[in-house]
C-alpha cells in the first residue's frame, strides 16, 4: 500500500510539472515550464489547496535519490574541456564556492523550517 501512495504521489508531483510545462508553452513565458509548476505547488501548498500530507512519500522518496540526479550535469561537463582552459578555470572556483554558499542556504532554511515546525508541534 505504501508504494502504490508513493507512486500516485509522485504522479501528482509530475502533474504539477506537466501543467508547469503547458502553461509555458501556452503563454510563451521566459521561464521553464519546471520552474512554473513548482511555483503552482508552492501556491498550493502556501495556500493549503493542496495538503503536504498528500506528496509528502512521494517527495521524500525523490530527495532519497537527489544525489544522483546531478550525474548527467556532471558528466556533461567532461564535452567542454577547452572551456576550461586558460580563463576557464576560474569557473571551477566560482562554481565550487557559488555551490557551498547554495548548500550553506539550503541547510539554514531547512534548519529554520524545522525548528519552527518543531516549536509549532510544541504550542498545539
């Protein structure tokens, strides 16, 4: 039972990715139709429209695997050698301290979230 709500919550997951991705193509927006759709769930959620405790399986199984989402990136990156080369390499830095700041700023505001969802199961 748990791996059919697993599944049908990632299928709501990718429904909110297909809507994302009509609507941009639909209104021809200057934005990924991803980045729309993760915006329409944020409002839902933000709203209470649509409750977490329904994609709540779904999403964590995602982050189970979030590393290996950034292998084809990675690999990608082995085609553009000569873009590395001479000034190039001064990207290797600046990804890898633009990368730090980008996980130091995740793990504050999941640390914020956390502490107040854990102060909010306090009060009630």
């Amino acid at each position: 039972m748990k791996i059919i709500r697993i599944i049908v919550q990632l299928l709501v997951l990718y429904g909110f990715l297909l809507i994302g991705e009509a609507i941009q193509a639909l209104l021809q927006l200057p934005m990924p139709g991803s980045i729309i759709g993760f915006l329409l769930l944020f409002g839902a959620l933000l709203l209470k429209i649509y409750p977490l405790e329904w994609i709540d399986a779904g999403a964590t199984f995602l982050l189970s695997f979030l590393s290996l989402y950034f292998i084809p990136a990675t690999v990608g990156v082995v085609d553009y050698g000569p873009l590395f080369s001479g000034k190039g390499v001064w990207l290797l830095p600046i990804v890898s301290i633009s990368t730090l700041i980008t996980m130091a700023a995740a793990g504050f505001v999941s640390q914020y979230m956390a502490n107040r969802q854990a102060a909010k199961k306090e009060v009630s």
